[in-house]
C-alpha cells in the first residue's frame, strides 16, 4: 500500500490554524481541500467581487494540481460553494476559463448561508486522478 502524502504546497497561504493539508495524496488519488481567494500571504484576493474571487479560487486550485503533477484534465470532481446565486455567473465563467478545451470533471454547485471567513464568497474542493 502506498504512503498517505500530506502536503501545503509553496504558493498557497498556510491553511489557517495548521489544521489540514491543501493536498492529501494516496498512490495516483489527490484531494485538494476547499481553496477560497487566499492569495500566498493569507489575504483575501477580491474582497466583495465574486469574479476576482473565483479567477483568484482556480489560481489557487491549478497550484495545488500542479503540485502532485496534475493538471485540471486529471481532476474528475469539484465541489463549488457559492454564498449567493448572484454569484452564479462569476463562478461559471472562472470554470470555462480555467478548464478551456480540458476534458470537464463532474461537479456540485452548492449555495450555502456562509463559508468560513466573512469575506468568502466562493470555495472549491477537489478529487483527482494522477497519470
């Protein structure tokens, strides 16, 4: 059986309060935990704009894939929180963006009341599939 690799790859901010990893790997299986519009230093990217916040979220998301040799075609499922509907199109287009002409994973959109900091506005969490 292969080692559980638990990772905070250089680029994304510490997770706050030490307690998870950004990327938890087992053989060619990753989960990314929820990544939200922190830039590396911990500050929130886009306070209030949900189309920065989401282009800010994918950034975040590619450095964690790229970081166990991934790339978004490796990752099968997403599962996007959203604090409002209006934010809808804003988390949409940052998809399209950010996945292009890859091969699309299977996903979840979910409107929650909060996330874990007041000023998130849009988190994505991840399953992939390494080469």
């Amino acid at each position: 059986m292969p080692d559980i690799e638990r990772t905070n790859p250089e680029g994304l901010a510490p997770p706050p309060g030490g307690r998870y990893s950004h990327v938890v790997r087992w053989g060619n299986l990753a989960w990314i935990a929820g990544q939200t519009s922190r830039g590396p230093d911990g500050a929130v990217i886009g306070v209030g704009d949900a189309e920065a916040q989401a282009r800010q979220v994918y950034a975040n998301l590619r450095t964690a894939i790229e970081s166990v040799g991934g790339t978004f075609a490796n990752i099968v499922k997403v599962t996007i929180f959203i604090t409002s509907e209006e934010h809808l199109p804003a988390a949409r287009a940052a998809q399209n963006e950010c996945w292009g002409g890859a091969p699309t994973p299977a996903s979840s959109m979910v409107i929650v009341k909060a996330l874990a900091q007041p000023d998130y506005l849009i988190e994505i969490e991840a399953f992939a599939v390494l080469d």
